[in-house]
C-alpha cells in the first residue's frame, strides 16, 4: 500500500484546524452562566457541586484537545524534518495502514504496543 503524503498532510492540516476552533469554543464557552437554580432546597451547594463538575468535565475536554493539538503539530513538524512516517522511538517506517488511520501516529505499532503495556504496569 503506497502512502499518499500530501493527502495525509493536508488532513492533518484540517484537523489542526478544526481542533483549534474547538478549543478556542472551549476556553470562549468557559465562563461560568449566571443563571442560578431558583427553588432547589441545597441551593448554594448544589451550584457550586455542578459548576465544579462542570469546570472539571471541560478541563479534561481541554487537556485532551490540546494533547490531540500537540500530536498533529508534532507530525507536521515530523513532515518538515523529512521523517513522517518513521517512529519516534525506534526509526523503523510506520505501517501505512496506520498512518491512512491516524496520520498523526508517531510510534510503529510494536513501539506503541511495548508504551501500553508499560503504561498498564504504573
């Protein structure tokens, strides 16, 4: 199977679009609302128990979309350098069935299965 690169680069240049539109959503939409739960018999505490539910759900919505950010620009990065397509950890040629699934894979499938195995252990 032959990797078409301009085409897997120009959809990472599209998901690097699209996820930062929607971080910017993201931190737009951050504000808390005014809106208060009138007649609720907790009252304060159940707003405050929501709105730090709330904040935390949208924090982890953040973390990961910055994280899926980060992974595209370092494969663009990797584009640039001359080495798409290679892994990171130990150089071999990504499969290309990999890279037309997530173009912004950075580890050759054995290298990512050893990382989820040690991850499993810690």
């Amino acid at each position: 199977m032959k990797v078409d690169l301009k085409e897997l680069r120009s959809r990472l240049e599209d998901e690097q679009k699209h996820l930062q539109e929607e971080l910017e959503q993201l931190v737009a939409n951050a504000h808390p609302t005014d809106e208060r739960r009138e007649g609720s018999p907790f009252g304060k505490r159940e707003e405050e128990a929501t709105e730090t539910s709330e904040l935390e759900k949208r924090l982890a919505l953040e973390h990961r979309t910055r994280d899926q950010i980060s992974k595209v620009e370092r494969a663009l990065q990797k584009f640039d350098e001359g080495t798409y397509g290679k892994c990171d950890k130990c150089g071999q040629p990504i499969a290309p069935e990999r890279l037309e699934a997530l173009p912004q894979a950075s580890l050759c499938l054995e290298c990512k299965a050893k990382e989820s195995k040690k991850a499993e252990h810690h």
